[in-house]
C-alpha cells in the first residue's frame, strides 16, 4: 500500500499540482526553444512530428511519471528503488533515477545561463524606462552581451541564487508560492503579442511557415531533435514530474486529466509564443529560418522599440519569461535535492539544494566561455553548450523516458497502476499501457538509433 503523504511536504490542492507541473513544464523549452528549433528545422514539418512525439510518446509517459512518484512518494531513486522491491522485479531499474539526476544537473547548467540573458533584457528595459539607450540594433545587443563573459556569468549566478532560494523552503512554502499569479499573466502578455502579430499583416505568412510542413528539410536529425524537445518541453526523462507526483495527493485527483491539462497547456504556450515571434520576424524582414538560439533575443527587441508602451512590455515580457524559467529550474534542483534529503536527513534541505546547484552554476561556466574566450572549442561539431544541451536533451531525456516507459509497461504490477489510474476507462488504460509497453518505447528507440547510425 502507498503512503499518503511524502516527507518532504505535499501539494496543497489538485490545482496547485497542475501549477507547479505546468509551471515546470512551460519556461524556456517553450518561448525561447522551441521557436528557434522550429526555424531551425524548417518550420512545419518539424512542427507536425513534435505534435506527434507530445501525443504518442509524451502525455503517455508523463502519466508514467506521475503515477510512478504517487506511488512511491519519495525521490526518484529511493522510489525505484521501493517499487522494484514491491514488483519483484531487478533493482537496477534505480540507474533511471540517477540518469535523471545527472541530466538535471547537465541541463540547469546552461538553463540558468540562458535564464540570465532573460534577467540581463528585463534589466535593460529597466534602464530604458529610467532613460537609458534604447536597443536600436538588437543584433549587436545580443553579441555584445554573448562576448562578455563577466556579465553573462553574473546573471547565471543571480538566477540560480534565486532557484536555490525557492528550493531551499521546501514544497509549501518555496514553490507554491511562485507560481500562482505569474504563469497565468506571462500567457495573458503572449495573448497581447499575438494579437499584436495580427497587426502586422504578417500573420498568415507566419502560421504557413508554423504548419505547413515541408518534407524536403527532413533529417534524421529533425526526429531527433523534435523528440528532444517534446522531452525537455514536457520536463520528461529526468524524473521532474515523478518528483512533483511524489507531493500529489491521492484523493479525488485523476493522473489522466491532469496529465492532459499540462500537456495541453504547455503545448498551446509553445504554439502561441511561435505565433507572437514569427510575425515579427517576417515584418521586419529577418529570414525565419536557421534564427539559432538568439531568436528571440534578436527579434522580439524590434518590435518593442517600435510598438506603443513597447519598454514596459518589453520589461514586462522578458521579466515574465525570468519568472517561467525559474519555476522550471526549480523543478530541475527538486528532484537532487529531495534525493540528498532523505540520504542525509531533513535538516539539510537548504545545503542539498545549494550543494547541487554549485555543482550546475559551476558547470555552467562552460556554457557561458563557450559563447566567447571558448567559442572555437568543438565537441562533436557543436560548441560546449550546445553539445551539453544535445547530450541532455536530445540524448538522456529520450533515453530516461524510454526507460521509465518499459519500468511503467512490463515491470510495474498491474495492479498498482490500475489502482493509479482508477478513473480511466479500460479501453483508455489498456491504450495506455500498449503505448508503454510498445509504441513509446519502440518510437524513441527508432529516433535514437537513426541518429546515431
Ligand atoms: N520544461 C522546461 C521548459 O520547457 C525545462 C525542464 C526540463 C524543466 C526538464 C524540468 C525538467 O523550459
């Protein structure tokens, strides 16, 4: 029988869980990745096999993972660990719980960095609004603050400061808290940007290049990173939502329906941010293809010179898309932290957290001299960040995943996961479990082994 509460603290409410996973699920992955994936890969076609990777590979899995947590109510790998044991089955499993803990690590490494270059914008709007320059050539902006390593390392420090900060208050207190008033008024503000876009006349030209799929620029590679990205938009593959299932409260709370609201919602914030970028990008006659990680850094700045009240919005927006990415990170420090908790005892939540986010602000020293002093340095033909962010994403949250389906398909008993998921009508949970059993595990393997070969 599981445990009704966890250790470390539970959700208050059914709705503060779908707070929290749809505040990990949407942040960067959705409003700084995902467009510039899209222009990078051609546009629709990429599009359509993420839609299709959210669908077949990613909700399935993400009720895997909240179930797996409720059921073990503690971190991920002293769960695996517990339902091995209860299941009969090899404790091996845990290695998933420890590939999830190093790819947390890998990934806030240059999330946070990339959080900073946020925190660096909503800064420079402050400026603005007190009288400072305006950004006239948002290119040059972005590569100058990309060449000064100092400042880039400032920032990353400031953000990960303030996700040790959440972290280190533990679930009722930290990360409640942070995400109640703000997700909801980021998706109001990419609302106003879209109804913006409408303005330009540049709407239709966008939603084409968005959703009409071009085969020809499909790769190997395009699967790939269309998977990775429906990992890492979804905070799948490392054990984020098992974490944050581990708080969930079993009564009256349905695995299915809140799985279908995260995804939905973090899948509609990525439509919606590619619909509010790409109609400034063609309007102000940048190519939207190949735009790289700067997309939005590059593009979005034009129009907010331009556009009535555009330095509140603009300080609005990239202060928004601070707050998105901090509710991510912390849930990328929780699953470590929780894990050092119960090995060493309560009292040291607040060193586990810092302990674990020394190691990735340290780590993200890398990513941040790969953008300048380091930016000759090639590992298998990417620069540093890029290649850690290839690794984790594309590499080890494909992999967790692939994982975490075939514990939830043929290792876990039946009965608990029927248990998990009393409310889901037998044609859906028999779904359900084929798709762990067989359609994930097949699709994500199929993906991974046609990009290495
Ligand atoms: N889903 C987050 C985003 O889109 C990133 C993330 C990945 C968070 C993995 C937690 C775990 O920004």
């Amino acid at each position: 029988m599981d445990k009704t509460t966890s250790i470390h603290g539970m959700w208050s409410s059914r709705l503060m869980f779908i707070l929290a996973a749809t505040g990990s699920a949407v942040g960067l992955g959705n409003i700084w990745r995902f467009p510039y994936m899209t222009s990078d890969n051609g546009g629709g076609a990429f599009v359509l096999v993420y839609l299709g990777c959210i669908l077949l590979v990613g909700l399935p899995i993400l009720m895997a993972e909240i179930l797996i947590g409720r059921h073990g109510r503690v971190s991920p790998i002293n769960t695996f660990r517990k339902l091995a044991r209860e299941s009969g089955v090899s404790r091996h499993w845990v290695a998933i719980g420890w590939i999830g803990i190093v790819a947390g690590i890998l990934i806030l490494s240059f999330y946070s960095v990339v959080a900073g270059w946020t925190l660096h914008y909503a800064f420079l709007y402050v400026k603005q609004l007190a009288g400072g320059a305006a950004i006239t050539d948002p290119g040059a902006t972005f590569a100058a603050l990309l060449a000064d390593p100092l400042e880039l390392t400032f920032w990353h420090a400031l953000f990960m400061l303030l996700t040790v900060a959440v972290v280190a208050l533990g679930v009722e207190k930290g990360l409640e808290r942070a995400v109640r008033f703000l997700m909801p008024a980021l998706f109001l503000l990419l609302m106003m940007l879209v109804v913006y876009g409408m303005t330009t006349g540049f709407m239709g030209q966008a939603a084409a290049f968005l959703f009409k799929p071009d085969w020809t620029v499909i790769t190997g590679g395009t699967f790939l990173s269309a998977m990775g990205q429906a990992f890492f938009t979804l905070s799948l593959g490392m054990c984020t939502m098992m974490t944050y299932g581990a708080y969930l409260p079993r009564e009256g709370v349905s695995i299915g329906r809140v799985g279908i609201a995260v995804a939905l919602t973090d899948t509609s914030v990525a439509l919606l941010a590619g619909l509010a970028i790409f109609p400034i990008v063609l309007s102000f006659g940048i190519d939207p293809a190949g735009g790289g990680p700067g997309l939005i850094f590059t593009s979005l700045p034009l129009a907010f010179e331009t556009m009535p009240f555009g330095i509140v919005y603009g300080l609005a927006f990239f202060g928004l898309l601070a707050v998105a990415a901090w509710t991510s990170s912390i849930s990328l420090l929780e699953p470590a932290t929780a894990f050092l908790v119960e090995r060493f005892g309560m009292a040291s939540r607040k060193r586990a957290a810092l302990g674990i986010a020394g190691l990735s602000w340290l780590l993200g020293l890398l990513s941040v001299l790969s953008l300048n002093l380091w930016s000759g340095v090639r590992i298998l033909d990417r620069d540093i960040m890029t290649f850690i962010e290839f690794i984790a994403n594309d590499l080890m949250l494909p992999l967790g995943g692939l994982l975490i389906a075939l514990f939830a398909g043929w290792a876990l008993n039946r009965t608990i996961l029927r248990e998990q998921l009393s409310d889901m009508p037998p044609v859906l949970f028999t779904t359900w479990r084929w798709l762990m059993r067989v359609v994930a595990p097949a699709l994500v393997l199929i993906v991974l082994v046609r990009a290495v070969v």
